[in-house]
C-alpha cells in the first residue's frame, strides 16, 4: 500500500491513526499534506479549532482516545465515518477488525 505521502501528494490531505487493540494502545496520529508528513498536527493552530471544545485525552481509556481522535479527524474532514463514507468513491479507508 502506498504510504501517506504518497497518498497526499496534489495537495491532498492524509490522516492516519491507528488502534492496536491486541495491545491495548494507539499510535501517535499522523498526518501528511502534498507529500510531507507530521506526526504532531495535533500542535498545529490550522486545526486546533476541531478540538478545543474536547476534554484531554491524554488520561482516557484507549478506546475513548480512539473515538475522539476519529471525531476531530471527522471534523477536520467535515465528514464522519458512516456507511456512505466507506462506500465514497477516491477514498481509500481502512479499518480492518480482529477478534
């Protein structure tokens, strides 16, 4: 699969997080824009606006943290995850499941 900055490159924008569940843990949320990558967008003022009415996540369960980092990238994309997203033609989502 290509990676994010290939994804972006254009002028495109890739938001990538990652749950973990077998370990319990996320990875830190990365972005990337027209080909470069930042894994502290979260720092960034042109964003800052899609949080700041959240409560820090930094204390919460991991799963609360993943669902409220798939709602600030709802936010910033102006579209949530949803059965029409996933079905969206030119997005490529995935959100494979283990049990």
């Amino acid at each position: 699969m290509p990676s994010a900055e290939t994804l972006s490159r254009g002028g495109h924008r890739v938001f990538e997080i990652v749950f973990l569940r077998e370990l319990g843990e996320i990875e830190p949320p990365f972005h990337a824009h027209d080909g470069a990558g930042n894994t502290d967008f979260f720092s960034d003022d042109e964003y800052s606006v899609h949080w700041e009415d959240l409560e820090s996540y930094s204390l919460m369960p991991p799963v609360e943290e993943f669902e409220q980092q798939l709602i600030i990238i709802g936010r910033i994309a102006g579209r949530f995850l949803d059965r029409d997203w996933f079905s969206s033609q030119g997005l490529l989502g995935q959100a494979p499941v283990t049990d």
